[in-house]
C-alpha cells in the first residue's frame, strides 16, 4: 500500500456501526471495520488513530434541540456513546489480531485509559491502533472537531472522514443525480461553500495545524485501506 502519510487519524460516524434494523451496534459491521483497520495497519505504512461518533446510539445536539435536557447534560451523554463504540471497535481489532488501546477524555480509569498526549503517541509509536473516546472531554464540541485536534496534538498528518458518501459533492448525491464529487478543495473552499461534511470549527482547526482532510466512504467498495492507497474514491481538502 502506498500512501504518503505516515500517521493518520480515521474518523468514524457511529451511524456506519449501526445495524440496518436500526439497532444501535452491528457485529458484522464492526468485524469488516476491524478488519479494514487491521489489515491497514499490518502493511506497517501506516501508523492509526481512530475516533468513533456516537450517533448510532444518541446524539446530544438533537436531543438538547428537543427542549427537554439541557446542552451540556445530553453533550455528556453523546460522550459516553463514544467509550461504548470505541470499546466495541477495540475488542474488535484485538479479535482481528492487532493490538489497540481505548482513551477517553473523560476519565473513568475502571473502564479505560484517560487520554493524555504522551502515552498515545508512545502506543502509536508502537504500531498500536489508539481509540479515542469522549471527544473533547467538553460539551459544544462535536467529534469532528475532536478528531482534528487529536490529529494536531498526534503529529498525524492526515484525517481521514470516512463517511456515508464517497468524497464531498457539489450536492446531495441522493437528492441530485447530477451532483459531481469534488477531488480538491482547499480549507478555505470548504468553509466559504459551507460544505456540511465537517463542521467549521474543524475545518478551521485543520486549516490552522495544515492538516489534509480526506473524505471518502467507510462502505464497500471503498474502504479506510482503499482511500489511503488510492484505489476508492475521496475528496482531499488541505492547504
């Protein structure tokens, strides 16, 4: 596999975990994810990072927007959505044969490892596939905002969005069948179109550390392997 990041942070929506019933974690998802990852990993090209949404099991800015729990209180549950996804995705990679490690920015030492700097990026160093969980550890902040300031803070030059799309569109695919997928854009591009894919907060932040953002789909064909080799499909977006 040839790619020419060294480090990478992938970042998953919790949706793509989510069974098509509706229920909130999938096993034969999260196996061919594991799988993807661990597979990706073994080449030894590449060194990952993962951040995981919970939006398949709640999401805090919906429920607040409902009027019946406060902003902060239903952020602080989203992230506790996050730890369950990522313990998932971490026993799964273990299963797949790849060692991995959950950190959470909000701490609960019974269940896994707090986040802090430097021990992920000694687990990194050695070829271990870190999850962090709890986004910010902050209430107003989403996941993609996480994921790019973990990246920043990992030395990774890349995060990878894999989503439910293959690359960002002049519009909704779904919608409009004659949407085109952009292959470049830059920060500013993405902020000035209001290009919904990520939000301004991390699209700003990424363009402050000089961070690649490639987005592409998490479903078959492509795959986190397939991006980062360039056989499937994705949008870039850096400087």
């Amino acid at each position: 596999m040839a790619t020419p990041y060294r480090r990478v942070l992938v970042k998953l929506s919790g949706e793509a975990l989510a069974a098509p019933d509706g229920y909130w974690l999938f096993a034969q998802t999260l196996a061919e994810l594991a799988a993807d990852i661990a597979e990706t990993v073994r080449d030894g090209e590449v060194e990952l990072a993962v951040v995981i949404g919970g939006g398949n099991i709640i999401r805090g800015a919906r429920m607040s927007q409902a009027g019946w729990i406060d902003r902060p209180t239903a952020d602080s549950m989203g992230m506790l959505a996050t730890v369950m996804n990522s313990l998932a995705l971490e026993t799964a990679l273990n299963a797949a044969g790849v060692s991995a490690r959950t950190m959470s920015a909000v701490s609960m030492p019974s269940i896994c490892e707090t986040y802090a700097r430097q021990p992920a990026l000694h687990y990194l160093d050695r070829g271990q596939v870190v999850i962090l969980a709890g986004g910010t550890g902050n209430p107003f902040f989403t996941t993609d905002t996480a994921a790019v300031l973990r990246a920043a803070e990992l030395r990774c030059q890349a995060v990878l969005k894999a989503t439910q799309v293959d690359g960002i569109y002049t519009a909704d695919p779904k919608a409009d069948p004659s949407a085109t997928r952009f292959q470049h854009l830059t920060h500013d591009e993405a902020i000035t179109r209001d290009l919904r894919v990520m939000d301004t907060a991390a699209f700003a932040l990424a363009r402050e550390a000089r961070l690649a953002i490639m987005v592409g789909s998490v479903h078959k064909p492509s795959s986190v392997r397939g991006i980062l080799s360039g056989t499937a499909p994705f949008t870039t977006v850096a400087p």
